[in-house]
C-alpha cells in the first residue's frame, strides 16, 4: 500500500471510489434512488476541481497494482472561522479494504498535513449513523454538536467533531 499526494489525473480514480464508497456506506441512511444516480463523470469533475484548488490537500491510497483504493482530503471550509483550525473534509475506502489500515494510515496523513499548515485543532463533519464517527472518536475527536440536514429528502443528524490537540493524534500512530 502507497499513500502519497494527488494529482489531476487520479481525479477518476478518486471519483470511482467516492462513488462505490458512497454507495457501501450510505446504505440505508441515504435513500438507494440518490445512491443509485450518483455518477462517475460528476465525481470527476468535483475531483478535478478539488485537487486543483489552492489550500486543499488531496491523498490517495493505492494497492499493490497501483490502483487507487481510497483518498483522504482537507484544507479549510470557507465557513470555518476559528483561528489556526482545519477541516478533515473527507476518507472513504472501498468496502474491501475498511478496517485493514488504509484509513489510520490516510488519517495520519492529513494530521501531517494540518501540523505542517501550522493548525492546532481539527473538525470534522460525519453523519450520526455513520459508523466512522467512532474511527474519529477513537483518535480522540470531542463531540461539539449536532446539526439536522436534509440529504435526498431525508432529515439527518450531522455530528461535528473537534481534535483539539494534533500531538495526541499524532501519538496514536
């Protein structure tokens, strides 16, 4: 396994994944007609447009065969106005290699990335029934609130989590 940088021609590759990843981990919480119309080509284009844009921080994992098997990202959201703070956007893995690693190994990639930024404390953004939420609990991530949002016509509950110590996290590898 390789984790390293993204580039623009990776945008398919990570597209592929965000797609497939969607549609394992958002089984039913998101209804199966807006998982099903989820599109490669649209994911393309977010994932070009998101490698290239300037204080976004693109990874992905790749297998033995170099194909690309999850991706990580982060930079800063626009609406996040604590000082010296990061947002961990996204991880998503093919259902096949959850649990094998992958994701410490992408999440301690982004902890690298927001320590070299200069940030000291990190948010992150996952739905309540997402069992990743306990993935970011593990690595030390506090609760600060709830949020209800409405994805395909459903009401759901979004967990916003905060790091506040990125030496800790970075102890845990």
């Amino acid at each position: 396994m390789n984790i390293r940088k993204a580039i623009l021609s990776d945008a398919k590759g990570i597209a592929k994944v965000h797609v497939e990843s969607w549609k394992s981990t958002y089984k039913n919480i998101i209804p199966d007609e807006f998982l099903e119309k989820l599109s490669n080509d649209q994911r393309t284009d977010l994932w070009n447009h998101n490698i290239s844009k300037e204080g976004n921080y693109v990874f992905v994992a790749e297998n033995n065969e170099s194909e690309i098997i999850g991706f990580a990202d982060c930079g800063k959201r626009d609406r996040n106005i604590d000082a010296n703070s990061g947002d961990l956007t996204s991880i998503y893995l093919l259902e096949e290699y959850q649990g094998t690693g992958v994701g410490k190994q992408l999440l301690k990639q982004l902890f690298l990335q927001f320590k070299e930024l200069g940030f000291n404390s990190v948010f992150v953004e996952v739905l309540e029934d997402n069992k990743t939420r306990y993935f970011y609990e593990y690595y030390g991530a506090n609760l600060l609130k709830s949020e209800k949002i409405k994805i395909a016509g459903v009401e759901l509950n979004l967990l916003i989590y905060k790091w506040k110590n990125l030496d800790v996290v970075l102890s845990k590898f």
